[in-house]
C-alpha cells in the first residue's frame, strides 16, 4: 500500500480526532449561510441542547479549578501548534505561528452555528466567549469536535528540525548499485518482481524509483541514469548536507514465495533483501541534477514468521461498506517506524514487505513470510492489514463516466500484536448511513451543504471516533478527492456538517469511517493521536450527492 503518509449526539465522552489541514481557511471575517457572530465578551446564549440533546452531557470542562487573578479565563480556548521533530537523537520542537491561517471556532446552535474568531497571544491563538462544553473547532478544510480548553493541533515529523526543504517535489535518479540480489521483473500482482526504494533517517524522505528500462532478469548490478524518484513521505525534497551527517538508504525488495493459493496459483509477495546506507553526501534538488543512488548493497538481518489471515471476518461485511459493494483488494504489510514505537507509528518510511491476495479473496490463508531490515535495532515494526471494498457508480453530470467508489476495513499494530492470532479486523463499519434521513445509498440531490449524517455504531468493536470525509469529484480528471473532513466523538450517532464543507453545485460522495484506537488524545493533540498503536478503522461509503 503506498500511502500513504459532525449536530452530534453526544454521549459520556467528547472525543475528536483531526488529522490533514487541507486548504487554509481565508482571512476574510465574511461569514457563510448558516453562521453567525459570537460577542467574544458575553458569548452565545444557546439552550444547552443540540438537536434535542444536551451538548455538554459527559463534557465537564477541563481546565481545572476556576482561575485566579491572572490565570486564564473560564471562557477561553488557546489553540497551539507544535511540531515535533523526531531523529536518530531524539525530539526536539518548534512552536509554530499559527497567524497566516489561523484556526476558527465553531459553536452549534440548532441547527445552525455561530463563528467565533480568536486572536494572536503568545505560542498561540486564543479564544473568548467559548461556552463550556463541545464546540467545533476548524483548521483549514478539517474540523474536530472537542470541549478541550488547549488544543495543540501540531503535527509529528521525521527528520531534524533545522532540514530545509526544497519546492521540488520530483527528481531524477542516478544509480550506481553493486552486488543486488538477482533481479526480477514484475509479472503481475501475485508476482510482483524487485523494486527499489529510497528513504533517510536524518531528513524526511520516502519514495520509490521508477525505472525507465528493462532491466535484465537475474543482474546483480544497476547504472543508469533513466530513473526518477516517486515521493511518497508527503513533503517536497529535502536538501541534503554532508556536514549535518545526511544519509540515505536504499533498500531492494525481492521477490519470495508465500506458497500457493486454493486453487494452485504460486503467490509471491515483496519483502526487503539488501540495501546499504550511503555515507553523507550534499545535494539541492532542482528538477534536473539527478539524485544519487550509490553503494554496495548487503544482505539484511531476516527475519521469518508465521500468519494466518482470516480473509471471511472482511468480506462478510461488504454491505456495510456499501449495499452493491463488492470485495476488492487484501493488502499485508510490514512497515518500518522509524525512532521506536514510543509515540506510535510517526511517519512513513517505506516498507519492508508487501502482500497481495486475488481480488474477492475470501478464504483462510496461512503461510509463513520472511522480510529484511536494514534499519536500526531501536527502529520499531509495524503490521498493517486491510481489505478494500468498492462499487462503479455512475457520475450524474451527464458525462456517462463512471468512478469506483471505495472504502475499506484496515488495521495497524506493532508486529508482534498483529500476528499473536489470526489476522481478521477489529472493528466493522457504521451501518445504516442516511443524509437527512435517506439512506445514503441513494444517488441524489440533498437539500442544503448543511444536511445531518447520522449512522447505528457497528456490531464490531468499540469506536473511539468516527471520521466523516467527503471526496468531491474532479471532471477534468475524472477523479474524486479528499475535500474535507470532520472528527466526532465514538459516543456520536448523527452530526450537522458546519456550512463550510460542502461547496454547491458540485458532486461528492461521503465516507464515515469508526476508529477504534483506545491510545488517542482526541480531544487536545488531534494532529497526531492517529499514530498512536493500535489503530483500526472500518468505512461506510455513500452514493454520489450532489449539492445545490
């Protein structure tokens, strides 16, 4: 898997995760329909209730005993951002000035909402008038639920703090690698051949090379210059600088069995075998100067376990997916976290092995699978396992085009978790989705960018919060993508999306995943509770919507 990298009904608790910004909010104070001002002295008046429920139930606030004397406010929220930067020396942060797109602070009313606007203080923004009690609080296209009286919506890197980073986010490669493994060409999904891959321990980089020629099976050597590098750490590239120690590693995955299927098919999987870490070297990206892939590739410290994944535990909940959703893609990985597993799973580094079963798999599979790893003792391993679902729905623009609509049942833990038992999912998907109270299956217009989503929880597991996105379609590319999003507590059944998350007249369709993540600290470092272990999701997807 290349990754990588909301009126409630609340119950006891108030928890909200908030993960990618998405695009800055503008600095215009001009409000949308449905929004209102907030007199930050006096505050909003409200009933207290929310659509027939009480919004503070469970969410006493927390800001410990009432203030004295030039101590905060009981009516005040701070929101900071502070990134962290990890390495192979440890954290260091940085407060960022959160001025150039601050946060706003959303305040249910019925079934509209009332804006309150914060100001710079120290380390932060701050906001007056906020009642106790949840409120939504947005940041660029993603909003979170919280009642929480600081929240820190930084974010975890990888990486020294003082890296620079270029406004390239593509480059040429040039290899030069002695003593590979022999290679293999990809021959399919079930044979997927050797790859090369590219990541740092010292600045945040990921990617994989894309190669341009044939490359002859069972060479043991590579020079060349037709390559480039496919960036995945989700950052543009860095720049390198020998005198701060910046290496980089280049591991080679190599093909290995994993058995056969039922049916006699020979399956092959993905795992690392060799790879080398050059020794420090400088380079500023500039779209032309290839980068370096240089070195003489050694064996890796293997390492063999066994698995079984019980595909049947996916696949029995497609129509929670979706009512004409079919079975798509198992997916298993071992993924390396860089720095330990002490704060979780905090970027993305490439991975170590790879695993693809056919399409609408639906069998119990067990086999024993080896991978390489070339990284440091103190580096954790993580165990990803998941299994997508989709449905082709018709675009209703008239175009006669038609998109996969997806969504998917997914979970990450340390290795050894993964793999103590049969591998199967951990939580199940919300059932029963409606949008102002037609199931969500139904192909439509709805009434407003305002509507209500409400779901029943699943019959698996125990969300800790649900993530409703919405992906809107893009007919130059034919394509739907990531919008924006909202994070409500485990204990909501329905939310009222704020006025600000759907434009009109456009297409979208809508995906409410439960998290199950007992780890998170939802409610004041929604940034980065996601990388916490365990994690575990599971997604209801809707038809297309389109807005008026």
């Amino acid at each position: 898997m290349k990754l990588l990298r909301f009126t409630v009904v609340l119950g006891s608790a108030c928890a909200a995760w908030l993960v990618g910004c998405g695009d800055a909010p503008t600095d215009s104070t001009e409000l949308t329909d449905g929004l209102s001002n907030i007199d930050p002295q006096n505050g909003p008046a409200g009933d207290g209730t929310w659509m027939g429920e009480s919004t503070g139930a469970g969410c006493e606030p927390d800001a410990g005993t009432p203030p004295t004397d030039g101590g905060p406010s009981p009516d005040a929220v701070l929101v900071t951002s502070t990134t962290r930067f990890f390495t192979s020396v440890g954290m260091s942060e940085r407060v960022e000035d959160l001025s150039a797109n601050p946060p706003e602070i959303l305040v249910p009313q019925g079934a509209t909402f009332s804006l309150i606007l914060g100001s710079a203080v120290p380390g932060g923004w701050e906001f007056r008038g906020v009642p106790q009690g949840p409120y939504y609080l947005r940041s660029g296209s993603s909003h979170v639920i919280t009642s929480a009286r600081h929240v820190d919506i930084g974010r975890n890197r990888l990486g020294r703090q003082d890296a620079v980073y270029s406004d390239i986010n593509w480059t040429p490669l040039q290899f030069n690698l002695l003593n590979m493994a022999p290679w293999t060409n990809w021959a399919g999904t079930l044979q997927p051949g050797s790859s090369l891959q590219l990541t740092s321990a010292q600045v945040d980089i990921f990617g994989w090379a894309n190669l341009f020629e044939l490359i002859p099976d069972g060479q043991t050597s590579l020079l060349t210059n037709q390559a480039d590098l496919g960036l995945g750490s989700g950052y543009n590239l860095p720049i390198f600088e020998a005198a701060r120690g910046d290496r980089m590693y280049v591991s080679q995955l190599s093909q290995f069995s994993a058995g056969t299927l039922p049916d006699g098919t020979p399956l092959g999987y993905s795992a690392v075998e060799r790879a080398v870490e050059m020794g420090a070297f400088d380079f500023t990206p500039d779209g032309v100067t290839p980068l370096p892939a240089t070195g003489v590739l050694q064996p890796a410290r293997m390492r063999e376990f066994p698995m079984e994944w019980r595909l049947p535990a996916y696949t029995r909940f497609a129509s929670d997916v979706h009512p004409l959703a079919a079975a798509n893609q198992p997916t298993f990985q071992v993924l390396p976290s860089a720095h330990g597993v002490s704060e979780g799973w905090i970027g993305y580094s490439g991975e170590l092995l790879t695993l693809y079963l056919p399409r609408a798999a639906s069998f119990d599979f067990t086999t024993r699978l080896k991978f390489g790893n070339p990284f440091p003792l103190n580096w954790g391993v993580i165990g990803y396992a998941g299994y997508s679902f989709r449905h082709p729905a018709a675009v209703p623009d008239g175009s006669g085009r038609s998109i996969n609509i997806s969504g998917s049942l997914s979970s990450f833990d340390t290795l050894d978790n993964v793999i103590a038992g049969p591998v199967q999912p951990r939580v199940s998907p919300p059932r029963s989705l409606t949008i102002d109270g037609v199931p969500a299956s139904v192909p439509r217009e709805v009434g407003s960018v305002s509507p209500v989503i409400a779901w029943v929880p699943p019959t698996l597991g125990t969300p800790n919060a649900y993530r409703i996105s919405f992906y809107r379609y893009d007919p130059d590319l034919n394509v739907a993508r990531l919008a924006s999003s909202l994070y409500a507590p485990g204990t909501a059944t329905q939310v009222r999306l704020p006025p600000d998350m759907l434009q009109p007249d456009s297409i979208y369709y809508l995906r409410v995943s439960a998290i199950d993540a007992s780890n998170f600290d939802l409610e004041r470092h929604p940034f980065t509770s996601h990388e916490k272990l365990p994690y575990s999701s599971a997604d209801a997807v809707s038809s297309f919507i389109t807005t008026p």
